[in-house]
C-alpha cells in the first residue's frame, strides 16, 4: 500500500451520486488513519458534505483544488474532472470506471451486459483495488444535518403522528409518478392510516406540488404538508432523518433518505436497476412494472415518453402501493 497523507476525492455531481460516494470517504478514512481527505464538487453540493467530519476542504470549480496529493480518486471521470487532475501535482490517481457503452448497450438495444445487481457504490469501491484497498465496510451512506436544520425539522414532529415524508419530483419527466396518482395513493392511504405526510421537493418542483395538492380532497389536504421549495437541501435532508417511511422516485432525495436508514417505498419509471442506483444499505420496497419492451428508454431520464403511454409509470397501481405503505406503518402499533 502507498504512503498516503492527503488525498482528494472528486464527484461534481449531482445529488445521488454525491451521497453514494461517502462510502467511499469512510473506506479512505479507515485504511488512512490520519491522512488529510479533502473533496471537489460543484458549489450546489457542498453543503451534502461540508459536515461531513471525514472531510478536511471542500473545494469547488470556483475555487479549485491546487498542490500536491498522495492520492487522487476521480469519480466523475470526465473531461471537466480529468483537468482538474491535470491541474494536480498527484503520485496516484485511481478513476471510477462508468462503463458507459454497457449503459449505451441498455438503452439502445435492451441488452443487459451487467450481470448480476452491483451499487454504483461497490462500483466506486472498485476504483480503490487498484492501491490494494480491501473494503470490507457493508454501512450505509452519510450525512450529517446542522443542529439548525435539525431545530427546522424539529416542529413537524411534535404531533406525535406517524409521518411519510413523499419525495414526488425528480428532473426528468419519466421518472415523476404523475402528481394525480400520488394524489390518488395519498386518498387510499388516508383511508386506513391516521398520519401525517410532508412533501419534499426543490423550488423547479413546485408546479408538480400544487397540481399534487389541487387533486387532493378537501377532507386529506389538512394532513399534507407542500413544503416543495420552502426548504434548503439540508433542511429537507433533516426532515427525511425524522419521518417514519419515505416514498418517493428515483431522485436524489431518495438517496438522502437511505443516509438515515429510512424505510423506503421507491418507485422506478424510465429507470433500471442494472445502472446501479437502488437504495445502499437501507430497508426499501421496490415498484416498477416488469416486462416493457421500452425500458429504460434513457439512462438518465427524458423530458417525455418516446411511445407516449408512460405505462413505466402509469401502470403503477396507487391502491397497492398505499397497501404496501399501510402494512409497513402498522409494524409501529
């Protein structure tokens, strides 16, 4: 193993990834006792991390890293990182493998080249054989929220109810369950449950969050709370950290959640699990529709539905998700 005293870790984004890469950090910390471990991201990220205890300097594309490392390991591996790295004086520098023609291969033609289930988690991991690092660490992810973030959540919790927190956006249009059929599941759950639901969501969220709240019987809005927009990344991450079982799409939210090891009801539209993004570590209950010949038609998401059904979503039943949620929730009686 090489000598190591600073090392720089590199993920630009976005969400979800940034939270799959702690892991990592904590298996750097654990072979590096000691060493110096600083982190470059995109400055819309760096609160996930700038209370993370493992870090050291958080830098940005504003603010660049610069200097010596031991140890450089790029998880973007791009163009815009690969400069970074070059900008670098680095003994080693290791790179997170994306293995994108498989995704290409998925998308195109429907062939699945991954084998069996790997995280994109194990997959970074991967990156630290190469300096002769045995991971052997199976926790989860991590984040820490302020003490003031955690006051901000604090209120919602004082009523004693059990609460859902619902994580409906997502950036691309085929991975958000429509706001109707969420509005739907919430009115079947109302039905058996008494609790209370929080809506989570950024501000470009918003106008899903009103559609939601505007199909929503009179009788169920009182009992949901829209603060879509209302809530920093860390508030909201404080928030998920409190609620008793989170529902939600495939979204950086979701991965927020699993850092807390919340129950999680995950909803997968355009999505695959062969691209490695299921929840790491945590409890969760996975719904998509099996057997469309459509799927995935991107590996990021569309902003539309190239056949234009949205069956990977549509054909989600709310009624059975709700029944799902509903048995969970009982295990607290």
């Amino acid at each position: 193993m090489i000598a190591v005293k600073k090392i720089l870790v590199i993920r630009l984004s976005s969400i979800g990834d940034i939270i799959l890469t702690t892991p990592l950090i904590r298996s750097l910390a654990i072979a590096y006792p000691g060493a110096q471990i600083d982190y470059c991201t995109k400055t819309p990220f760096v609160s996930l991390l700038i209370s993370n205890p493992r870090i050291s300097t958080l830098y940005t594309l504003d603010q660049p890293p610069v200097g010596n490392y031991d140890l450089v390991v790029d998880l973007q591996n791009n163009f815009l990182s690969q400069s970074i790295v070059r900008s670098l004086h680095s003994t080693r520098t290791v790179r997170y493998r994306k293995e994108n023609w498989k995704k290409w291969l998925l998308v195109q033609f429907k062939r699945n080249l991954y084998g069996s289930y790997r995280s994109v988690v194990e997959r970074y991991l991967d990156s630290l054989h190469e300096i002769a690092i045995s991971v052997s660490d199976h926790q989860g992810c991590e984040l820490y929220p302020s003490a003031e973030e955690l006051a901000f959540a604090a209120p919602y919790f004082q009523s004693g109810q059990k609460t859902l927190a619902l994580c409906f956006g997502a950036k691309h249009f085929t991975k958000r369950y429509p706001p109707k059929q969420f509005a739907a599941l919430i009115s079947s759950l109302f039905i058996k449950e008494s609790l209370q639901i929080v809506l989570l969501g950024g501000k470009e969220d918003a106008p899903q969050a009103t559609e939601l709240m505007n199909s929503l019987s009179d009788s169920c809005r009182p009992f949901v709370a829209n603060l879509a927009g209302s809530c920093t990344l860390m508030q909201s991450a404080a928030l998920l950290s409190s609620c008793d079982a989170v529902l939600c799409n495939d979204t950086g939210l979701m991965h927020i959640a699993s850092a807390f090891g919340k129950k999680l009801f995950v909803l997968f539209g355009s999505s695959s699990q062969a691209f490695g993004f299921l929840p790491w570590h945590t409890p969760y209950e996975l719904f998509e529709v099996e057997g469309l010949h459509c799927k995935p038609c991107s590996h990021i998401g569309r902003d539309h539905c190239p056949k234009g059904h949205f069956r990977c979503m549509n054909d989600l039943s709310p009624n059975t998700i709700a029944e799902h949620i509903h048995n969970y929730l009982q295990s607290f009686r």
